[in-house]
C-alpha cells in the first residue's frame, strides 16, 4: 500500500516539472549520444520509485558530508559531461545529490531532464553500503564501470583541471560511429584532450539539466533588468581575491586589491569595447572599488550589491546563519556571468567555468595568474578603440 501511495506522490510530483515531459529546447544534438540517453533517461525516471529502485542502476555526481572537500562549483559541476557520458555508456541513470552546505535544487531546478534524487533515495543510498561505491576520479571511475557493473549505485566526483574531458573523448568515440579516438592529438593534448568538445557542449548540456531555482531566477532578473543588462551584450570579468587564502584574508593589501579589480575590469573592456561590464569577485573591498571605478571614469560596471562577502560554498564552518540565501550570490554571479558575450578571468575555477557556459567560450582574456607570464595589463577600451599590443 505505502508502495503504492508513493508511487502516485512520485508522480504527481514529477508532473510538476511540466517541463520534463516536453521537447528538448538545449540537447546538443551534434553529441548523438547525448539525446539518446537523455530519451531513455527520461523514459526511466519516470517509472522509477521507492519499490522498484533495486531493479535499476545509477550514477551519482555527489558532494557528501564524506568528502573532504568538494570545492566550489566549478570543482563540482565541470566534469557534468564525463559524468553523462559514464551513465550513458553504462546504461546507469544519472543523478546528482549535494548535502554540503545543501541540495543543489536550493539553487538550480531541473530542467529538461530530471536529474534530482528523491527524498526517499537519499536514505536508501546511504544504507545501501556493499551496494555503492565512491570513486572519486575520472580515472577510477572509467574503470569501475566494468568493473563494479554489478552494484546499484556508482557515486562519483571529479575535480581535475579539465573535469575528466580526455575521458568524456573516449567515451564518445566508443558510442558515435562516426568518431575516431585520435590517439595522435590525445598524447599531444594530454589531460587537456576533449576540452574542445566540453566548450562546444557545455552551454547546451547545462541549460539542458538546469535551470535556476525560482528565488534566484528572480534575483537574475531583476538584476538584469533594472541595470539594463541584456543577454550577449556585455562583458565580464571575475576577479577570485582570497584564492587558496580564505583563512588569511588580511594578507591581501587593499592596494593589491584595487589595482586587480582596475585591471580586471579593463581587461573585459579589450574582449568587447565599451560594453558594459559585469565584475564579480570575493571581495566586499573589491566590488566596492569596481563601482566607484566605474562612476569616476562613466564607465558600465555592474555588480551585486551585497553587504556582505560572497560565501564559498565550501568553508560551512564560515556559515553561521543556515540560510541557503547566503549563497544565492554565488549563483547568480555565475549565471550573469554566463551570459555575458566575453570573459576576462584570473585564478580559481569559477570564472573559467561561467566562460565555458558562454555562447562563445573562446572570448577569453586571463586578467590574473600564478603565474606573471599569463597576466595580461590592460587599459581601458571604449568602443570604437582599437584594441593593440597591451602595456
Ligand atoms: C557618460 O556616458 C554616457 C554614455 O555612455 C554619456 O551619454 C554621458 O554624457 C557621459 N557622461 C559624462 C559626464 O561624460
Ligand atoms: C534568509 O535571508 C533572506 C535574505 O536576507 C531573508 O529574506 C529570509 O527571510 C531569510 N530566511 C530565513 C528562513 O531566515
């Protein structure tokens, strides 16, 4: 009877997401594989329920109380099209769970495909315990598909530079006929290989799986509309402050701080001259002084204008009052930002990760670096500037 009960309530709420049952508006469908599965996917998660479950099997892009870290999310959401890849060639549906600091649906819904894991799996899951195994690299995980073909869930999380790309290549190859696994380019471009493809799909794929959840799509939009920021009409630039330094803040000087965030916003005027820029950074200090640059010079810089610093979504111990509003800011910055037409970023992942969400990731500028080499010093461009060798 509970059994029964559930699977209405199951899908009744599915029907909820009216989305789910219509067509796709974002598959990339130059990626075969990509549609096919998601066709099965969506023909799967809608028979499944708390009493059959067992008969299924999964793949879980997971952030648990477990790890000792997950990172931000770029850390936690690049490796997205290895991870449909693995379910796709293991014929696993794909889910994504997040515990910390909360679900990820606080943030970003379901779109086209329901990728949510029930409330009832969640308990499931963590007692299925000789029935789940963790892998947490792309490497690993290729080879526990094989190898772990019989467990029920296979749980995962990818933190590499490139978010698995080389293997999301090979996967692909081994599932569209009409792709060849270039070993040539592969030992050439190493862990970098199948990058291109990520920048090429990454926009469709994300916009396939997610979209932002109601109160933050509210906050998107009003930002937007009452700054007059249009879709692929500006420019962007993410200055990441207290990289690697979140516990030691105060050793960033103020100097420091500033001349980043001028350079920062100069370097996203060369991408797209004049336009307006949209700065986001980690630094209450930082995205005061790009606002006050943008008034003393009458250039369009737009920010989110928070009291408080941005909340990483990592550091808990630095969120104290348990309102998952604190980190709605994060969210909407990196969907403004992926909008944007171009993208200056510096250290850190997230800048990088909303260029890849942009229509054209490959409008790119590296404003700051570890490494002096890649630093670009740029002036100011107005429209209609020629943009020339940098000083
Ligand atoms: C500031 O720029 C706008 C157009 O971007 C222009 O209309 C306005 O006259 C400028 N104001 C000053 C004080 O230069
Ligand atoms: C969370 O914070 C937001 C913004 O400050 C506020 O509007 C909301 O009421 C808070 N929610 C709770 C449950 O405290």
């Amino acid at each position: 009877m509970r059994c029964i009960l559930l699977f209405l309530l199951w899908h009744l709420t599915l029907a909820l997401h009216v989305t789910l049952f219509s067509p796709y508006m974002y598959v990339p469908y130059y990626d075969v594989f990509i549609k096919d599965y998601f066709d099965w996917h969506r023909k799967q998660t809608r028979s499944l329920n708390e009493c059959n479950y067992r008969t299924y099997k999964f793949i879980v892009l997971r952030c648990s109380n477990n790890e000792r870290k997950c990172g931000g999310v770029a850390d936690r959401l690049k490796a997205l099209p290895f991870f449909i890849a693995a379910a796709a060639k293991s014929n696993r549906i794909f889910m994504i769970r997040w515990e910390r600091p909360t679900k990820l649906e606080e943030f970003l819904i379901p779109n086209e495909i329901n990728w949510a894991m029930p409330d009832w799996m969640y308990e499931k899951t963590n007692s299925f315990h000789t029935d789940t195994i963790f892998m947490p690299t792309a490497k690993l995980f290729v080879s526990g598909l094989k190898k772990y073909e019989s467990m029920t869930v296979l749980e995962g999380l990818v933190q590499d530079f490139y978010g698995g790309s080389k293997f999301y290549e090979k996967l692909d190859c081994e599932m569209d006929k009409n792709k060849v696994f270039d070993h040539e380019v592969a030992k050439k471009l190493n862990d970098m290989h199948g990058w291109s493809s990520y920048e090429f799909i990454f926009r469709d794929l994300f916009n396939t799986l997610f979209l932002p959840s109601p109160p933050v799509a509210k906050l998107i939009k009003g930002k937007m509309e009452s700054t007059n920021l249009i879709s692929g009409e500006y420019t962007t630039t993410q200055y990441r402050a207290f990289y690697a330094i979140e516990n030691k803040k105060h050793t960033r000087t103020d100097l420091d701080l500033i001349s980043k965030t001028k350079n920062a916003i100069n370097c996203a005027s060369k991408n797209f001259p004049g336009a307006p820029v949209y700065f986001a950074s980690d630094s209450h200090t930082a995205v005061t002084y790009a606002r006050k640059y943008g008034e003393a010079f009458n250039h369009t810089v737009v920010t989110l204008d928070d009291e408080k610093e941005a909340l990483h979504l990592d550091k808990k111990d630095q969120w104290k009052s348990g309102n998952v509003s604190d980190f709605y800011p994060t969210f909407i910055d990196l969907l403004i930002m992926a909008e944007a037409k171009c993208m200056a970023y510096g250290v850190g992942g997230f800048g990088r990760f909303a260029s890849i969400l942009q229509i054209d990731p490959k409008c790119v500028l590296r404003h700051d670096s570890e490494r002096k080499k890649q630093v670009t010093i740029c002036k100011w461009y107005d429209r209609g500037d020629i943009v020339g060798g940098e000083w």
